[in-house]
C-alpha cells in the first residue's frame, strides 16, 4: 500500500509570507520581481494553503537520516537559486546555438 508524504517546513506559514520570502530569495538572485498582490478571496488550489499547513512528521519517520525539514528562507533561498542557475543554462545554450547558426550563415 502507497504511502503519501508531505515534504514541507514545520513553520506553519501564511500563502503571504511563503509568495513574499520567495520574492525576496528571487530578489536575492538579481530578479526583479515586483510587490506581492494578494486577493483574499481567491483560493489558491493549494490545500495546505487554504485549510492549514501540512505534517511533515510522516516524511522525517519513512526517510531518516534522508531528509529533514529546514527553516522555509533557507529552502526558498535554494529553490530560487537552483531555478535562477537552470535559467541562465538555457539562455546561454540558446544563445550559444544562435550565435552558431549565425556563423554557419555568414559563411555561406
């Protein structure tokens, strides 16, 4: 039988804090984000979200020693970072392409 497991903070943080410490991890790596908006009555299609946060009490027992649960501006800051970095690899492999294909093209 399957089991599902929570991967989450044991900070219980709000929808605005978790949007607005992402922006400022983002911010952290040279993106410009601008402001959070927020409309209250809009459901974010995140249960966690919308009713509570999640345990992740059942993820740190099945994964020991793999797994634990870090402050959430640490996490962000890692997300944003690795996402930033996957980014600029593929501006930089399509630029890389373009400026080959402009040689091929000058030669011709």
């Amino acid at each position: 039988r399957g089991v599902s497991l929570h991967i989450c903070q044991r900070e219980a943080v709000s929808w605005r804090r978790l949007v607005a410490g992402l922006a400022d991890a983002l911010r952290n790596q040279g993106v410009s984000v601008p402001p959070p908006t927020f409309d209250p009555e809009a459901s974010t299609r995140f249960l966690s979200v919308d009713f509570g946060h999640l345990d992740g009490g059942a993820a740190e027992r099945a994964l020991p020693g793999c797994w634990a649960a870090a402050p959430l501006a640490q996490r962000l800051e890692e997300t944003a970072a690795w996402w930033v970095g996957r980014q600029r690899e593929s501006f930089e492999e399509k630029a890389a392409a373009a400026a080959a294909a402009g040689k091929r093209k000058s030669r011709t």
